[in-house]
C-alpha cells in the first residue's frame, strides 16, 4: 500500500471544510497590493550585507525589495491555483463513487463511523472492501501527487 500520509490529510480537509478555508485565505494573500511602505527600505536592518547585482558594484536594496515582493505575489498565485484545483479535482473525483464507497472512504479517514461500521453496512465482503478502499485512496493519491508535483 503506497498511500501518502498527505493524502488522507488532503481528503479530510475537504470533508471537514479546512480545504475551503485554505483556499480563501490563500485568494486574500493572492489578492494583496503591496503599498509603497514595504518598498522603502530607509529603516529596514541588514543582517547581511547587500550583494551587487550590477557592473556598478552598488546595491539596490529598494529592487532588491520589489523582485522578493514579486516573487511573494506570483507564489501565492501559485499556491492559490494549486489548491483551488486541487479542490476541483477532489470534487470530480468524487462523483464517480456511489454512496457505499463515499461511506467506505469516509469510515477510512476517520469521518463519522468505525471502518468496521461501514464495511459491516456495505453490501462487499471485508476483504472486497479494504480493497476498494485502498483501491480508492490510490486513486486520489495519485490525483493529489499530480496537482502539487506536476509543476515542480
């Protein structure tokens, strides 16, 4: 069995609604305007001194500022698209199970009932159903693999 641990995670943030407060709280840091204060570096502290990126051997802390906000910017973007679509996919995903299996995998994560509980009330045998649940995780793991290491 290769399920991820993060797997599992992913799935109970869906079920439990954590997931939709990840992704809003990922579109607000997506949607932050930096102001001209966190360009102005006249009273930040250097722990290091500032390397030179040009022929002039002069440091512009003030660029230096705007490229690492930039990056801040197009990073939470990404994070942002990640998980928004992971959550769509975790959706799509989801409508090609009936609600035995839903109820499986539920039980499987810890979501409501015992595993036990759930296969004792599916209409599989326990063997038949650990394996339709491991069949399932595989299946949304690979999924979740996709969504954050496709870009990578």
């Amino acid at each position: 069995m290769r399920i991820n641990t993060t797997t599992k995670t992913y799935l109970i943030y869906y079920f439990n609604g954590e997931l939709d407060s990840i992704i809003e709280r990922l579109r607000k840091r997506k949607n932050q305007k930096f102001t001209d204060d966190y360009y102005c570096t006249l009273n930040s502290i250097q722990m290091r001194p500032a390397m030179s990126t040009n022929k002039t051997d002069t440091a512009d802390l003030t660029a230096l500022r705007a490229v690492t906000l930039a990056d801040m910017s197009l990073t939470s973007k990404r994070y942002y698209n990640r998980y928004s679509g992971l959550k769509k996919d975790i959706k799509k995903q989801l409508k090609n199970y009936n609600q035995e299996e839903l109820t499986l995998l539920k039980a499987a994560l810890g979501i409501g009932c015992t595993q036990a509980e759930a296969i004792q009330a599916a209409s599989f045998s326990t063997y038949k159903a650990k394996q339709k649940i491991n069949e399932i995780l595989n299946e949304f793991d690979d999924i979740i693999r996709g969504v954050f290491y496709e870009s990578e």
